[in-house]
C-alpha cells in the first residue's frame, strides 16, 4: 500500500525568468512543499540556463495537487528538467491525482522541457493538464513518457485510469489540442488504435519559431528509429511539429526523444 491519503499536498511552484545583460536568470519564484526548484546552472553558455525541477515527497499520493506556473519574459532561455520520474501511488477514497503545468512565454523566448517516466502504481489514478500560451517567435520543445507501471512487481497495466492533456496556444489562438485517456480495465492499452501492443508511450512537440523551416518529412527520415520502436510525424500547424514514439523499450524510447530534442536545440 503507499501512503495514506491524509498526507496529500497541494504543492505549487511558480518559476518567472527573464534575460538581463544577455544571461537569462531566475527573476522570480514561488515554491511550497513538495516543489523546489534548484538553482541556475549554465553548463553550455550565459544565455540559457538550465534547472531540475525537484519534488521531495518520493511520489504523488491520492488527492495530491501539484501546480506548476512557468513564466519566460522576452528572449529569456530555459531547459527544465524534472529531477526524477514521477510515482503515482494507489489512489484512495475516489481522489484523483493531479499536476497541472500553466506556461506561457514571451517572444523570442525559448523553454525545453526535457521529461522523465511517469509510473503509475498498482490502482493509481492520475491526471495531467499543460497549458501552453505562447508569442509566435517564441518556441518550445515539450513532451511526456507514459510507462505501463511496475514491471518487476508484475503491476503492468493495473493502474485504474491516466488522463493527459496538452494545448497549444500560439497568439492568443488555438492551435492543438492533444488528450489520451488510458484505462485499463475498460479497454486493454495494447489494442489497436490505442498503443498497438506496446508498452511504452511518448509525445514530442516542437512549437513556435524553432519549427518553422522543419519540414516532418525531413526530420522524421532524420531519426535512427531503433528495432522495437516506432514513431510518426506530423505537421499540424506551419509552426507546430508533433511525434508520437511507441516502444517495448524504454532506453531506445528515451533516446529517441532526445535524438529528436538535439534536431532542434
């Protein structure tokens, strides 16, 4: 059994980041337990920085909230990495787990998430909103990893229910729209139509400025696809690019991501 749902948080972490004298810094930020953000590192140079996104409580429990608010002021630059992949716990009295990220970026910003596993635990309920509002000369690379659960305690598939969802806004339009609803006791992943016999399931995208000239033909045949994965572009949006990866590995899925991530950066 995980923790029991008397100890569910309502943890918030609001980030702003803005460019001065040509470094991008941290200008402003808002956290309660269990969301920390660490501090700026710049290992490639000044105008970037880079943060791990940092949750100490060792899993999201039933009923936990966690908000994230991101905000990039103009020609501020970004790579967020989550510190470790996210556990979901059995969910307990009907209560849903919840984490919501709300971003918006201002022109000529640039924001790369690169996402770790989410892993839901044997009878976890867990759903998951992003919201993305941004200028059209900014840009954004962003994405998600779905696991099947536990493996090795034989709890694949045994999750009660994931919702995702993910909107695009480009200048203050709707551009995509993109939800997956999974639920295992209703109708298996592995079907047709859903996950096609895989277990393992990303989404990348790749938005604003940055994917403007990329063509999905040209990129797709870029990638070095490995045996026992798939992935499909598309081109939504003249400035939206969108793939979806389906493996029965998750090493070969994740280096796919971020084979697909460097096209870009």
């Amino acid at each position: 059994m995980g923790p029991e749902t008397s100890l569910a948080l309502q943890g918030e972490l609001d980030l702003r980041f803005s460019r001065k004298s040509g470094r991008t810094i941290l200008k402003d930020a808002y956290q309660s337990p269990p969301l920390k953000v660490s501090r700026m590192l710049y290992p490639h140079n000044q105008e970037r920085a880079v943060a791990y996104l940092v949750e100490t409580s060792g899993g999201m429990v039933s009923g936990d909230t966690y908000i994230y608010r991101i905000y990039l002021e103009e020609g501020a630059e970004v790579t967020l990495i989550p510190q470790s992949a996210v556990k979901v716990y059995p969910q307990t009295k009907s209560r849903d787990t919840l984490q919501e990220f709300v971003v918006d970026i201002e022109k000529k910003g640039v924001l790369i998430l690169q996402p770790d596993t989410l892993i839901p635990y044997k009878d976890a309920s867990f759903t998951s909103r992003t919201t993305v509002r941004m200028d059209g000369e900014a840009s954004i690379i962003w994405g998600e990893i779905l696991t099947p659960g536990r493996r090795e305690r034989r709890e694949a598939w045994q999750y009660q229910k994931l919702d995702t969802s993910f909107s695009l806004w480009l200048d203050g339009e709707l551009k995509c729209l993109d939800r997956l609803r999974l639920e295992p006791d209703v109708r298996h992943p592995h079907e047709i139509g859903i996950l096609d016999g895989s277990d393992y399931y990303a989404s990348f995208w790749a938005a604003g400025s940055v994917a403007e000239a990329v063509e999905a033909e040209a990129f797709q045949s870029h990638l070095s696809i490995p045996e026992g994965t798939r992935a499909a572009v598309t081109k939504p949006e003249d400035n939206v690019i969108h793939m979806r990866i389906l493996s029965s590995d998750l090493i070969s899925l994740k280096k796919l991501w971020q084979q697909a991530a460097g096209y870009f950066i």
